[in-house]
C-alpha cells in the first residue's frame, strides 16, 4: 500500500468544506486500500515559518557549508522535505482565500521548493524536479462558482500545478472543488463530487 501525506489548511477547524473534501479524499483511498500510512500536516495548527533574509541565505548554500544556526533555522523546511519525500500520495486541502490559495499553503510551498533539493538547473539553464512518480490531489473549498468568475480568473489549481510542476517535478494533479460554499449550501454530497476518483 502506497503512504500518503494529508496537508490541511483552512483555519476555520471541523467548519472547513476543503477539509472536509480532502478528508472524503484520504477515506476513500483508504477504503480500497489504495493508501496505507497517513501522515496528516495541519498547517494552521503549526504555521510554517515565513521565509527572511538569514533562511533565504541557508536555502543558497551547500549542504557542507551549512552551519549548526543554519540547520535549526532550516529545520521546517526539512521536515517537510521528508514528508513529501517520503510520500507516494499527497492530498492537499485549501480555501479560496481572495482567488488564492491559502495563506499558509503559500508559505509551506514556499519552503518546500528549494534548488538542489526539490529542483535542480541542467546546464543549459533549463530546471529538472527532483521528485519522480508521486500523485496530488488538490481540494479546494470557494464561496462563489467558477462558472460565474471571468475567463483567466482560475488561480489556484493554475498555481499549484505550475509551482509543483516546475520546482518539484510532480505533474500528476487531480483536483476537486466545492463551490458555492457561501450560498447557503445544504449538506454536502463529498461522494458524488469525488464520483470519478
Ligand atoms: C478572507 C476570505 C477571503 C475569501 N475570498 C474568496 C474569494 O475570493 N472567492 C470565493 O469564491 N470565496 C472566497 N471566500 C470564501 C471561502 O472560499 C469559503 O468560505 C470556503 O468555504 C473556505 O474554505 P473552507 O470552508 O475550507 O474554510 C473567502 C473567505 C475568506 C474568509
């Protein structure tokens, strides 16, 4: 059975429509015993840190010129690093939060790419993700409907898929979206929006 890494990212707990998603996401996988392992990342129970001038520096350097300060600030990046590394499944969750992902999800992908670890450039200045044969599944939770924003308005399925795609070499993403949450919706049917998975 494949492991499987759950990253949450809605602040508003149990209330959450993409946590609820991405959590109807990881049962069902887990029922057809697609998964095995689950290691869970609530992204707003433990923020990840913003990155700043001295973490920026140590991201730069060579693993060998990497100091002991430098390694207790790279601590979170590294950790994720492993979670992801260590993954065969990734299930993501957020909220549109202004046509974009979530605060938090923004800074964990933020320290999670990193040159050299996660992406490297070949010699013609062209750049090689580093992580091979891994699956995103993307749950995003929206108040309003995509049929009704303007053409080019998709920003974060866009986003995710281009971040990942050419700083992590992960290209398989299936995404799946509640909307409308701020219509006033009666229960939500997790299964019938998650029929094709
Ligand atoms: C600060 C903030 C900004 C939001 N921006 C948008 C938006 O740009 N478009 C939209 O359709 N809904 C927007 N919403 C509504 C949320 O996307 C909606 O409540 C969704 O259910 C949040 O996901 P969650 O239930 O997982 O927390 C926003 C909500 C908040 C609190």
């Amino acid at each position: 059975m494949k492991r499987a890494l759950h990253i949450t990212s809605s602040a508003r707990g149990a209330q959450s429509y993409s946590r609820g998603l991405s959590a109807a996401i990881i049962k069902k996988l887990t029922d057809r015993k697609e998964i095995g392992m689950v290691t869970e990342r609530d992204l707003t129970r433990m923020p990840p840190p913003f990155l700043d001038e001295k973490l920026i520096g140590e991201f730069y350097k060579p693993a060998d010129a990497i100091s002991d300060e430098g390694r207790h600030l790279l601590h979170y990046a590294d950790a994720i690093f492993s979670e992801i590394d260590a993954a065969d499944i990734i299930v993501i969750s957020t909220p549109m939060h202004n046509l974009g992902i979530s605060a938090p999800l923004k800074a964990w992908l933020d320290q999670l790419v990193r040159v050299g670890l996660t992406y490297r450039f070949n010699e013609d200045g062209s750049r090689t993700g580093c992580f091979q044969n891994k699956k995103v599944y993307l749950a995003i939770a929206s108040g309003g409907r995509q049929a009704f924003w303007p053409d080019g308005h998709e920003f974060i399925e866009s986003y995710v898929k281009a971040v990942l795609g050419a700083y992590t070499g992960i290209t398989d993403v299936s995404t799946y979206r509640v909307e409308g949450t701020a219509m006033g919706m009666p229960e939500i049917d997790y299964g019938a929006i998650l029929q094709n998975l």
